[in-house]
C-alpha cells in the first residue's frame, strides 16, 4: 500500500513546479516540507489526480489518479485552498461530499458526524460556512477528507489559521491517522509542526526533492556542515583575528558593530578554544549563542 | 478533539459501484443549490407568471409568447446557467472537492449541466405551455422547450470549457450568428437551432419575399437535430473534462 512518484516532471509555462521527482510513501505520517512556491501543492495535486505530470508517473495503490477516479474511494484530500460551497452549514458540506462516495443519506451523516466531532466541530456544525473562523473552516476541510474513511489521507497545509490550541489538536489527530496505519503525507514549510507530527519528511526546494527520510538522519548532517557561532563581545575585531587563525575557522564576520560570528567546522575545539583566547584579550563574553541550533537551520541548509 | 481513535468506522469503504453513481445525487444537490438563489427564483416564478399575464390579462398573441420563451429566452437562460457551468467551481475553487471523489468526471460533469438546465426548464416549460393554442400544440411546444434547452445548455457548456468567455460568444452566437444565419435564404437557416425549435415548436417561420422560409423538414426530425445536438455536445465535454486539467494550478 504505496504512493508511488517516479520521475515526475510537471511544468507550467515555462516554470518547472517539479523536475525529475522519484519518491515512495507508505504507511504513517510523511512530512512534505519546503518554503512556499517550492511545489509541494503541486506534488499532493498530482498524488490526487488533480493534475497530470509531463513525464513520469504518479500511482496511488497502483492506480493512476488522474484517470481512475475509483482511487478516491480509499483516499481524502484536504486541500490547501480555503474555498468551501459558502451558504452551506459545515455539517451539509460534509454529508454532501460523503454521499458522493455512494454512501446513502443516513450512513453519510453518520460519518459526517463522526469525522466532524474528530475534529471538534460537533457543537458548530450547524453554522454556515461563510460565518465560521478560519480554523473552523479548516477543521471542516479535515472532516471531509477523513469522513469515508480512507486509507490514504492527504493534508495541503492543514494548520493555517488555526490557533495553538486548534494546532495541537489538529498535531494529535494526524499522528493518530497514522497510527492507525494510514498513509498521510503533510505538507507545510513550518519545520516544527510537521516535526510535531511526523519524523518522516520529505524536502522539496525549486520543485526539486532535496532530502527524504527520518529527520533524526537529516540531524546528523548538522555534524558534517559548517557550522555559525555569535559571540557579543567589546572589541570583537580582536577576538576575530584572534580566531580567524585557528584551523577549524572557516571565517569571521561582524554583525552590527558588537557581535562576531563565527563560521567553523568544528565546534567542539571553537568552544575549547574561545575562553581562553578571550581571557588572554581580557574580553567579556557578554553572550553566546548560535542560529544553527534548531532544525530550521538544517532545513535552509538542505534546500539552499 | 476526540482522540478516540478506535472510534472511526473500520475500515469499510464505499459500495463497489458505477463510476457515474453518485452524479445523480450531485445533479440533485446543485439544483438545489441553483434553486436557492434569488436570482433564479426570480425567473422560475416570474415568467411563467409574466406569460400567463401577457397571453390572459394582456391578449397578447400565443405565437409572440412561444417566440419569446422558445426563441429568445431558451437560448439566453441557458447561457446564463450552462456557460459557466464548471468554470464558476474552476474559479472559485470548489471543483477539488467534486474532482477527488470516485465519480467519473464526466458524469459530474453532466450532473452540473442538469443542475444547470433545471431552472431553465422550471422557468420555459410552463410558459412556453401558455403559448398553446391546443393540447397537441402545448406538447409540442414544451417538447421545443426541453430539447431547446438541451441543444443549448449543452453547447454552451462545451464552450464554457472551451474558452474563458462563453459569455460573449454566446451571446453573439444568439444574437448575431443565429438572427443573421436564419434570415439567409435556403437550407442555411435549417443550420440554426432556432429554426429547429421553432418547427418542433410550430411557430410560425421567418419568411423572404420570393425567396420562402427554410424548410428543416417533420418536426420530429428536428427533435432528433435537438437531441443529436445535445448528445454530441455532451460527450465531447466528457471527454474533454476527463483529458484536461480544471484546476487553477498557480
């Protein structure tokens, strides 16, 4: 029970949204991360048939998406637009869609029902849609992707606009999906919360697939890669020539006058080395920090 | 958010069934939807109502009405309801919903073009009706009224996918193309839907001087034109919408 992507290229005009991607998903959540524009929309709208690549092709548990619709039967998407049949209530929206699946009218307002109050909608289902919030409005898109309960679930950037408590609801029910042993695929280009939900990513940049797998894997390429340290020292032109001979020392920058940044490959023998050269200069350290330290550094890293 | 997670129906999808299943309850639902608006109330309600008065309080005669409703009307609602008729869910973005579910696309396609015609139909089929001069003419005339529609509703939703602005062309088409083509001499004007509705409709035929009116033949040929029309119309857009990306992709 797989996605398959092999070698799919997807152009529009004469921009490439995807170059040459080859990329398998099974069971589990699967973050797809990128900034904006990286064709991460564009990717879940081939996996869901909405568009058809130019070379390569695209199979949802074997099927092609684009030209057999019976795929949808065994799987949701909920998609990244904000756009819903405005004058309905939440609740109609969502037995609507359902009974599109063959469902007849009380089996899919049973699981209208039940999809809604998984993600919390019970009590405002009965709102139109027009007067829902955002997260609201969210919520019900998630309702109708998951309502038929399929094995495969897909989730266009399902945490925008919701707020933290939404968030961390919404965080839950997909890690529960994929317990479940479901395939949701996640695509968003905020780190942490697909990292809050998944440990499984695929990264895209410039339509391009620059790095997949477990993101404990892709951490261990911080280890390898250059590495930035900011020291706000008094004098910090000292401190550079100072450190800028140290083998390790890749390069020294001045950052707004009183800061220094330091670009080395190891380290360890920088965090050895800077006390002692500071107290020989008699320079206090006044702070110390560095902005590789979370993951959203290790993702620039791998897409630029 | 309930975290009861073994809550959720066990796996147990749809029925196995046709791939056109559900477009039926999808032709009902946007019926219904088109029913709702104002706009369309409007028309359902007031020209039946507008015929009723012209041919009873008014003494205005049945051929006028039947040319009104047939002629002019037919054509021009089910430009209005049919042109758009995917490309208002292309723009605002709702066709993802209809698009990623297991029914053929051609068949949701076919039930927005039903959803389309219907209030085109509640509006024409009763006041074309008034136009009758006898039980036999009112069949005829709410046949002309449903075919019409048909041949219409269908070609102005294979434009609608065809071109960004099946409005124009198919007021022009109406307007223009239609009124002159009709009005040419010979067999030319039987190319015309109107002169087929009109001999289904058994109203009276646009005449030249020396040069009589065209003669498109029984009236139930032209009911097969009508029907010809539509069908052919419709699985071209079939396959059209099985082929073609509708999505707005940037």
């Amino acid at each position: 029970m797989t996605i398959e992507v092999r070698g799919v290229t997807k152009m529009f005009g004469t921009v490439r949204a995807l170059d040459e991607i080859d990329l398998e998903i099974g069971p589990g959540v699967t973050g797809l991360l990128g900034p904006n524009g990286s064709g991460k929309s564009t990717l879940l709208k081939l996996v869901s048939g909405q568009l058809r690549p130019d070379t390569g092709h695209v199979r949802v548990l074997g099927m092609d998406p684009f030209a057999e619709p019976q795929v949808f039967a065994r799987l949701g998407l909920c998609p990244e637009q904000d756009k819903f049949y405005e004058e309905l209530s939440g609740e109609a929206f969502v037995v609507a869609l359902t009974r599109l699946h063959g469902f007849g009218a009380r089996e899919a307002t049973e699981r209208a029902h039940h999809a809604l109050a998984r993600v919390s909608m019970t009590e405002s289902m009965r709102k139109p849609m027009r007067a829902m919030s955002r997260g609201m409005r969210q919520r019900v898109k998630i309702a109708q992707a998951i309502a038929h309960d399929p094995p495969i679930v897909l989730l266009d950037e399902p945490l925008t606009g919701t707020d933290p408590v939404g968030r961390a609801d919404l965080i839950t029910l997909t890690r529960t999906l994929g317990q479940e042993g479901r395939i949701v695929v996640v695509s968003s280009h905020v780190l942490h919360e697909v990292e809050a939900m998944t440990h499984q990513v695929v990264l895209v940049r410039y339509g391009r697939l620059r790095a997949m797998g477990d993101i404990g894997r892709l951490r261990a390429l911080l280890e390898d890669r250059p590495y930035r340290f900011r020291i706000c020292v008094e004098r910090p032109r000292e401190l550079a020539a100072a450190l800028v001979v140290l083998p390790h020392v890749r390069a020294a920058e001045l950052v707004k006058g009183h800061a220094l940044e330091i670009t080395t490959t190891d380290l360890m023998a920088l965090c050895r080395a800077l006390p002692g050269e500071a107290a020989r200069l008699g320079l206090v350290i006044e702070e110390l920090g560095s902005p590789d330290a979370d993951l959203e550094s290790l993702y620039r890293y791998l897409i630029e | 958010m309930s975290d009861d997670s073994t809550a959720m129906h066990a796996p147990s999808h749809a029925p196995p069934r046709s791939r056109y299943a559900g477009a039926g309850f999808w032709a009902s639902f946007h019926l219904v939807r088109n029913l709702r608006r104002r706009g369309t109330l409007v028309w359902v309600i007031g020209l039946p109502i507008l015929a009723a008065a012209m041919r009873l309080a008014f003494g205005v005669p049945a051929d006028a009405i039947g040319e009104l409703v047939l002629v002019y009307l037919v054509p021009l609602m089910s430009l209005m309801y049919g042109g758009g008729v995917l490309r208002e869910e292309v723009e605002d973005q709702t066709l993802t919903y209809g698009f990623t579910r297991p029914v053929d696309r051609a068949g949701l396609y076919l039930a927005r073009l039903t959803a389309a015609a219907g209030p085109v139909l509640l509006a024409t089929v009763p006041a074309a009706a008034f136009a009758a001069t006898s039980p036999t003419h009112g069949l005829r005339l709410v046949v002309a009224a449903i075919l019409g529609t048909a041949a219409h509703a269908t070609l102005f939703g294979l434009w609608g996918l065809l071109t960004r602005r099946p409005t124009w062309l198919g007021l022009a088409y109406v307007l223009v193309w239609e009124q002159s083509l009709e009005k040419v001499p010979g067999w030319l004007a039987n190319v015309t839907l109107r002169t087929q509705i009109r001999n289904l409709g058994h109203l009276e035929r646009q005449s030249f001087g020396p040069f009589g009116s065209a003669d498109p033949g029984p009236w139930w040929l032209s009911a097969l034109v009508l029907l010809a029309i539509a069908g052919a119309c419709v699985v071209l857009a079939g396959m059209i919408v099985r082929r073609r990306e509708l999505v707005l992709s940037r």
